[in-house]
DNA sequence: TATACTGCATTAGTGAACTAGTGCAGTACG
DNA sequence: CGTACTGCACTAGTTCACTAATGCAGTATA
C-alpha cells in the first residue's frame, strides 16, 4: 500500500478508499481486527490521527465498527455496505456529469454516446496533479 | 441571475457557469459584448476581481476574448468551444464513476445499469450543503 | 495492580483556495 | 487633453480542509 503525498486527494481518503477497496475485494474478512492505529500510522509514516479520520469514515459507511481497547474490525455486513456505498458514490458521479451535460443543452442521446466513450477506454489513470 | 454563497462551489465558478451555459444557449451571441466586470460586480454585489475570475476561466476555455479598455466579447467559435469544454467535464465526471466502480469490482453491466438509473431520474437539484 | 496495547478527544499549526481593496494601463469621445 | 469608461496586476485578509502533537480512557494479560 502506497501514500501519494502529492496528489490532490487528502491522504485519508487514499487510505480508506484502499481499506474500502480491500473489504470489498474479500481481502479483509468480517470481524477480522484490522490494522490498529499507530501501527498503520507507522508503516505508512503518518499521524495516527489520520488513519483515524480514515477509519471514521469507513465507520459511518457501516464498513467497519470500533471497540474502544480492543481495535477496529470488519463489520459482518462490511461487503454490502461497501457495495452499497460505491454505488451511491458512483451514483452521485454520475449524476454530476448528467447535470453538467444537461445544462450545457446536450441531448441524452449524446449523453449516452460520452458515456459509452468513457466506459471504453478502459486504461486511464487520471490521477496525479503535481 | 442569482449566487448562492452558502453553496460550497465558489463564486467565480457559478458565475462562469452561468455564463457558459448562457452562450451554450445562444442568450450571448457571437462578438457581443458582455457585461463589464465592474457592472456585474455592481449587480452581483461581489468584487470586480471575482467577476474577472469567472472571465479568465471562460478565455482560458476559448469562450470570450478580452480588449482591454473595450470589454470582453462572445467569441465566434464560443458555441463550439462550450459544448467541447463541457464535453471534456463531462467525460471527466464519467471517468471519476467508473474509475470508481471499477476499484469497487462492480462489472461492466453493473455499471451501465447505474448509468442508466441515473439517467432516468431527470429532475435533481443536488445542489446546496449549509 | 502494573504494563502495554487499543481507540478517541482536544488543540494547534500549515497551506491553499477564495474574495476583496487599491491602483495602473488602455480606449473612445467631446 | 480630460473624462469616463474598459480590463488587468498586485497585495492582503479570511476561511477552511488537512495533518500533526499530545494526553485521556478502555481492555487484556501476567
């Protein structure tokens, strides 16, 4: 796992969408301890307090729930949150786009055509502004 | 015309908005000249600087063309230039939903259905957090 | 109970984005 | 030339998101 300090995207919200990722993908299984605080801190070499506003937001997704002493762990329904959550947030890009295209007097046809577009090329990496 | 300062989008960039969609619409016609900062600053209530804000982004976008002690003018490939630019934000919205979705596993079907979902629900102000 | 772990709350520093104040430079016109 | 408009450049203040430093509170184990 990997922290770009340069890009535009604050580092918690690397970390969570990584940990989200992971759920996601089974790599974390339900009521498993995950990574505790200063130990994710000290491997990604950043404040505790950081991996903790990651955490948070996971927590409010229903991805993970906390024991105070104990660590933070998967939550049983963990996938479905996920799946859930990445749908709404997919949902809400989506909806940007629409709303943009919309006002800027395109017909939905052509709405459809750019989305085709994008969804073809599948190779993008479209991160990383110095 | 109305701005809302409470919205979490800046200023400048509602009015560079509205005027964008304005040409896009054919309200300004080609090599007309647009208000002056100073009077839609005056009408907007905000500083001239924040009009000349939201102009420098439509010049960057090869929307207007400025003179200086004349006034800034509609140019004549504005219509064109729009629907490009707003093809390219668009594109990038669209870019942001799949990349999403993809780092969430949801497969390609999957993602066209969420499309479409949000496509269908036309009328959506998601506008305006306190 | 002492120790070593856990999450959490409070406060502070830093940097970037946004907006505003002010003055300079160019153009048209009487 | 002088006036009244235009855009533009420079500087400053304000706000807010992000990150960090530090200390408190809960839990397990010897």
């Amino acid at each position: 796992m990997s922290i770009n300090s340069n890009s535009h995207v604050p580092i918690f919200r690397q970390i969570a969408e990584h940990i989200r990722t992971g759920i996601s993908a089974g790599i974390y299984q339900p009521d498993e301890m995950l990574p505790s605080l200063r130990a994710l801190a000290l491997e990604l070499v950043v404040n505790p307090n950081t991996i903790q506003r990651a955490y948070e937001e996971l927590e409010r997704e229903g991805l993970v729930y906390s024991r105070r002493g104990l660590g933070l762990f998967v939550a049983r329904q963990a996938v479905r949150s996920a799946r859930s959550q990445s749908q709404d947030d997919v949902e809400k890009a989506f909806a940007d786009g629409i709303r943009l295209a919309r006002s800027a007097g395109l017909p939905d046809d052509e709405i459809r055509h750019v989305f085709s577009k994008s969804l073809a090329r599948k190779m993008d990496k479209t991160g990383g502004k110095s």
